[in-house]
C-alpha cells in the first residue's frame, strides 16, 4: 500500500513537468572569478552561495581569477507606499538596485548592468516585531533573487 502511494506520487510530480533546478551553462572564464564586492555586503553571501551552486570558483586574489565581478552599486531604500486614515504608515516598499559588470582579464563582457526588483509589505504598528522579522525575511529573499538575476545575466553572456 504505501509503495503504491509512493508511485502515485511520483507519477504525479512527473506529469505536473516539475523539474529540479538546473545548473545555467556559464562560460569557463566566469568559473573562475574575483568577486568584486564588499564581504560585509548583504549581497556578498548569497551572490558567492548562488554561484557556487553553478560551479563557480571565487578567487580571493583577482590575479588568480580569470574574470572579475565587480559590483560597482548595490543599494536598498526603504519607502513609503501607502499611509491610513489615522495618518500611520501601513504600507512600506523595498526598491534594490544593483549595478555591475564583468571582465574577462581585460576585456569587458558584460558593460554596466543595472538590476532592480521591488517588494511590498504591510505594517501594523501594534505587530511592530512581525513586522520587523517580515522585513528582514523580505530583505534576504531580495538579496537572493538578485544573486539569480546576476546569474542568468552572466549565462546570456
């Protein structure tokens, strides 16, 4: 009974075409790259994860690298979206941009990019904790997506 539900199962993953995350095909220069970035940037620990999960390695020296990364602005505002009838804020946003560009030894690859993404989150003051732990998740899953972006920019290179 339970190898039977077990199979049911599985047929049913695989006719839905779900799939596992694919590694991006990226250039054998990008595999070995200097990441041009501050190591106490938000964005420094989930740009470094999401290119090692591609095969990437991260030279700490740019002479051993074949290809540099540099992020020229990374930058996070904070706004806000929408005030209430007693004039309190119930809606911020999140805007994050980042510019870069990429080098191969000397020549240029990729000229400066700019990436931007936007989130929304509502906030209640009398839930002022949730909704500081709501923007710290909201930041993270930010910092991550925009370790994807880069990614997919580096492969259509």
């Amino acid at each position: 009974m339970r190898s039977c539900i077990l199979f049911l199962m599985m047929l049913l993953v695989s006719a839905c075409g779900y799939q596992l995350k694919q590694a991006v095909p990226l250039s054998d220069a990008i595999k070995q790259s200097y990441l041009q970035l501050a190591i106490d940037s938000p964005l420094y620990r989930s740009l470094s994860v999401a290119l090692g999960h591609q095969g990437v390695v991260l030279h700490e020296s740019v002479t051993d690298a074949q290809s540099r990364i540099i992020i020229h602005e990374d930058k996070l505002e904070k706004r806000v979206q929408s005030i209430g009838v007693n004039n309190r804020v119930q809606e911020y946003g999140l805007d994050y941009s980042v510019i870069f560009s990429v080098y191969e030894n000397e020549t240029l690859l990729i000229d400066r990019q700019t990436l931007n993404i936007s989130r929304d989150y509502s906030f209640d003051i009398t839930q002022i904790t949730g909704a500081q732990s709501e923007e710290k998740i909201i930041r993270e899953q930010m910092y991550q997506d925009m370790a994807e972006m880069i990614i997919r920019r580096l492969a259509d290179r």
